[in-house]
C-alpha cells in the first residue's frame, strides 16, 4: 500500500517552473497542482496499476494509463482525444 500511496504523488507531482505567478496564471489552464490521477486500480497480480490522468493541454479531460511495477514504466492505454476528436478544451 505504501508503495501504491508514493506511485500517486510521484504520477501528481508536476516540474517545477521558475515562472512569475499572477492572477491570470492562477486561473489558466493546466492547474498549478498539475496534471491530476484518478481512478487508480491495482491488476489482480499486482504487476501493474491502471489510473486516469488529466491531459497537459486539458485539465478536465482524461486519460488511461498504466504504471508497469516490474520495469518501471509508465504508458497511455488509451487516448481521450481519440474517443472524441472534435471535442473543445473546457475553459472555466
């Protein structure tokens, strides 16, 4: 569990940027907290973890991905943009 509890703050964490904070950044889009995980499920062997990702470009927009425990790898399962391609970023 422990181990599942660190693989989420890892996937959460964001790089830092030196950029300059103001008020229209604190409003745009990806949120300062960065790309969010949802949703996450470890296989029934324990090999790997499937979660749902926040896009880059799309904070309201998911993704799936899976984080393979024995290489250390993670990759896009499945890409949101392609179940629906004509769909407009959300702009809050």
């Amino acid at each position: 569990m422990r181990l599942i509890l660190t693989l989420v703050a890892l996937l959460a964490a964001g790089t830092a940027s030196a950029e300059r904070l103001t008020l229209e950044r604190l409003y745009a889009d990806p949120a300062l907290s960065g790309p969010g995980v949802r949703a996450l499920k470890v296989s029934p062997d324990g090999a790997r973890v499937t979660f749902l990702r926040a896009r880059a470009d799309d904070q309201y927009q998911m993704d799936l991905w899976e984080y393979n425990m024995k290489d250390k790898t993670t990759r896009r399962l499945v890409d949101s943009k392609a179940l629906a391609p004509g769909r407009e970023p959300v702009r809050r």
